[in-house]
C-alpha cells in the first residue's frame, strides 16, 4: 500500500510538471523574469533583461533632478541635484540574476525558484555611486563662498603706542566631513524626493590674545630708501604701497606675500602710470615703482632675520639700493617677494613714508637675540659690463625733430653677504643672494614725420650714424628750421630759418627732446 502510495506521488509530480508552463518553457519564455522578482518596488515580471534593465534606468533617471537644499550657516543654502554629483548605478548586474532566476538547471530545480516565488518574493536593492570630486568642487566653489572666517586679532599704533584689536570668531565649513556626510547621503539615506540636508559647519576660532600680542616690542629691523627723484606719479605709487603693507600682523609661521599685499595693479587700488622695466625698456604701467617698496621690505626682513622663502632681482640694476639688495615684484612674470615669521611670537609690519620722499619699513616683534649680536650686509660686485653700442628707433608717427632718449644699463654680477658679529668679532658671512643684472644700450626714439623730403632724408641720415647725439642735434635744427616766423617787429630767435617754409611743408612742430629717463 505505502509504496502504491509513493508510486502515486511521484506520478503526480511528473503530471505536475508537465502542465506547469515552467516545465515546458521555450526559449523564448527562458528571456522573461519570473513573478515574484523585484528590483525595490520595481516588479521585474515578464520583462527580458533588457526591458528590466531601461526600466530601472528610466526611474533612475526620474530621481536624478529631484532638488536636494543643502543648508548652510545664517540660512545660506546651496542647491544641488544628483546628477550634479555624478549620482549613478552602481550594481546593473542584479537585472542579470534576476533573468536567470528559476532559468537555470533541471526541471525540478526550476519548478522549486518558481515555487519558493510564490511564497517569498525576491527583492534587489538598487545600489549608487557618487563622484567624490564633484562634490568636492561643490563644496569648495558653491557652500566655501559662505564661510565667516575667523578675524584674527590684531595690533595697530595709535598715539605712539600699541593697541590691540580683539579677534572674531567665525563659522566655516567642515569640508572634509562635510563630503562624507553627502556621500553617505545619497549612497544609504537619500529618500529618491526633494529634501534638505545640513552641512557640517565648525567653529574657526581667532589666533591671538592680548598677553600674546603684548610681546610685540622691539624693532627687530627698520630699513628706508629715497625716491626724491621720483615724479608725482611714481612716488603715489610708493605711498599707496607702504599704506598697503602697514598695519600688518603675521603670526609664528604666517608666510607674507608682498604681491597679494599690494596687488591688484589698478587705479581703483590707487595706483598711477609711472616708469617700469620691460624686456630691457623703462616703460609706463600702472604701479610703476612699486618694487621699491619690496626692496625696503626686503631689507628690513634681512635685518630681522625673517626667513625669506622667495625673492627676484630687479631685470636692470636700481640705483635706491646696491646691487643684489634688491626685491623685485612682477604680475606678468610671477615675481613676488615673500618672506616668514619664524620667530616665537607675532611681529607687526610698519611701513611709512615722508613729506621729503622717504619709505620706511619696520618689523616690531620679540627681541631674542643677545644684545651683542650684530648683524649687516654687503654687496659684492663680481662684474660690470658695459653697453658698447646705441640703439635708434624711426617713429613715423611722431613729428620729425621728436626724439625720446632712454639712458644705458650697466649689466652687473654681484652676491650679497650676510654678515654676523657677537662684540665687534666677526663669526660668519653667508652668501645671502647671486644677482645677474642686463646690460641695456642708450636708446632713442625719433620722430620722422615730415612732408618735406629734404628734411626726412637728412633725418634719416643722422640716423644712420647711429649716434643719439647726432641725431638730436639735427633734429633740433630741423625742427627750428620748421619754426613758424615771429611776429610783426619780433626779434627772430636764434637759429630760426630766414625763409618761411615751403609751399605745402606741414604745420611747423616744436622740437620735443625729452630727459634721458633715469634707472626705474
């Protein structure tokens, strides 16, 4: 009987399976997922791995323009999608599981996934990525911006005296944290909907007290240079960078950069046209002079013994300092002076000028150097070379008896020496700097503009004796030699032509020989 039973049973299984259409499927019916399998909510039924796949891809889609707020400190907030952060699927391969789910294996091993379908549905979860970099860019571009940056404290002289200005403290954004916040956000918590989330946001705190900053005292160094010979417009220059500089404090380990200091070159930031070196030429640009104000810092940084962490020599020689004394700042080549606080305690940057065309720079801080520690520097000249040709160069937009005259440059080699003594006795010399300085030739610019065409030719014969002098001799003459004729009963000045000019000869032009332009 029981193994009538058995017999019965097994029987009834085959019939089972041969009327299920999970026992006779084709290949067509071996693309499509079961019932039962779901990607979240997602069911899977009946589609290929194909179809399964852009579904899930779609909805994806459909969540990657939802708004996420991300909030900041004093109500600021920073919106943002996940598709701005590189949001994207993470594990496509479960639309390939689910389509061999109950599609693999023997009849009975099929006929048991079906089975187990009806009774516990298979759920995949959706898994994402986010591009960490975007949104590091987020942070540091979009939420940075409004960050309250600790104010640290301050000293400033006021009636002969110090006087400090107490710090504020600030609030900033935890980028670091803040980049792990958002990541997990939308790797595990992100509910697919608009939502806001908050930042993390730290305290800054301000560097400095009044016991701290009380140890500023003492100069450690002071250093001024002359610009008497400068015109209005240079020594405005200089003026306006000494303001800019003075009242500066820097902190044990603060690196001062003297360009970020007096940058930018604009005349909003007070600046006026005034001579400037370029590719071995003196010529006008906005802040010419200011590296006077470098090389004066720099001197007195040298006397402080501060550690300078970059400076550049001047192209051509400067005569406010000796050679290899010099600091030069340049926006177009990247030159900036800058030098650190490594002392123990804060110092603080005077700088100052003077009704008779003086700047001065002095570092105030903590004095710890013995008292019969002295140190200087001196300049070492290694060579000299000396411009042995002139240059001349036709303007043919300019008058004829129009000449501009450039002065030469000695091109120098030269060291600076750090040299230290304790009681008047010399205990070391270090070579600070190497300097190579270019030698410029004398040049002038003429003007050839002339109508008359005996008057160019000889303009341009002086020319070509390549003599400065020479040409502006003749160009003197011929200029008078234009010279309208004086007035009825006038005496005739000397050298004027004793004839008008020529019918048709251009309106006379007054000479314009101009200085010869001092080293900048």
């Amino acid at each position: 009987m029981k193994k009538w039973t058995k017999g019965a049973a097994f029987f009834g299984l085959v019939m089972l399976l041969c009327v299920f259409p999970v026992r006779q499927v084709n290949a067509q019916e071996e693309n499509r997922i079961l019932a039962g399998i779901y990607a979240e909510d997602m069911s899977l039924e009946g589609k290929t791995a194909g179809e399964a796949r852009k579904m899930i891809e779609e909805y994806i889609e459909s969540i990657s323009n939802h708004v996420i707020t991300l909030v900041i400190m004093d109500g600021n907030e920073v919106q943002i999608t996940p598709t701005q952060v590189g949001f994207s699927w993470k594990n496509p391969e479960i639309v390939e599981e689910a389509a061999q789910m109950g599609q693999t294996g023997n009849v009975v091993q099929r006929y048991k996934a079906a089975k187990d379908l009806q009774h516990e549905n298979k759920i995949y979860e959706l898994e994402f990525n986010v591009d960490r970099e975007l949104v590091k860019t987020i942070l540091s571009e979009q939420c940075s911006i409004y960050n309250q940056e600790a104010r640290d404290a301050e000293l400033a002289i006021e009636d002969e005296r110090f006087v400090v200005h107490p710090g504020q403290t600030g609030m900033v954004v935890d980028e670091t944290a803040s980049l792990e916040l958002i990541c997990d956000y939308f790797l595990d918590g992100w509910t697919r909907e608009d939502d806001r989330l908050e930042l993390v946001v730290t305290v800054d705190e301000p560097r400095g007290t009044e016991e701290e900053l009380s140890k500023v005292k003492d100069v450690l160094g002071t250093f001024t240079t002359s610009f008497s010979t400068s015109g209005s417009s240079r020594s405005a220059n200089v003026r306006n960078g000494a303001a800019l500089i003075n009242g500066t404090t820097l902190y044990p380990g603060d690196e001062f950069s003297t360009y970020e200091a007096v940058a930018p070159f604009t005349a909003a930031n007070g600046y006026y046209m005034a001579g400037s070196y370029l590719n071995g030429q003196v010529v006008d640009s906005l802040g010419g002079g200011i590296c006077q104000v470098s090389t004066t810092l720099y001197n007195a940084v040298l006397l402080a013994e501060l550690e300078v962490t970059e400076r550049h020599n001047h192209s051509m020689i400067v005569t406010y300092v000796d050679p290899s004394a010099d600091a030069a700042i340049a926006e177009s080549s990247g030159k900036d002076f800058k030098f650190v606080n490594n002392t123990g305690a804060p110092i603080y940057i005077e700088g100052s000028t003077t009704d008779d065309k003086h700047i001065s720079f002095t570092i105030y801080g903590m004095e710890t150097r013995d008292s019969a520690h002295q140190v200087r520097y001196e300049s070492e000249v290694i060579s000299k070379t000396y411009p042995d040709t002139e240059v001349i160069y036709v303007n043919e937009a300019l008058p004829i008896g129009s000449v501009s005259v450039q002065s030469a440059h000695i091109g120098y080699k030269a060291n600076l020496w750090k040299i230290v003594t304790e009681n008047g006795v010399e205990v070391s010399r270090e070579k600070i700097n190497s300097s190579n300085y270019q030698v410029a030739p004398r040049t002038a610019t003429v003007g050839v503009a002339t109508a008359d065409p005996n008057a160019y030719n000889e303009i341009m014969a002086a020319i070509a004796t390549n003599s400065i002098d020479h040409v502006k001799n003749v160009a003197a003459a011929l200029a008078a030699a234009a010279a309208p004729p004086p007035a009825e009963g006038a005496q005739p000045p000397a050298g004027a032509p004793a004839q008008p000019p020529a019918e048709g000869a251009p309106a006379p032009q007054p000479v314009v020989v101009e200085p010869e332009v001092p080293a900048a």
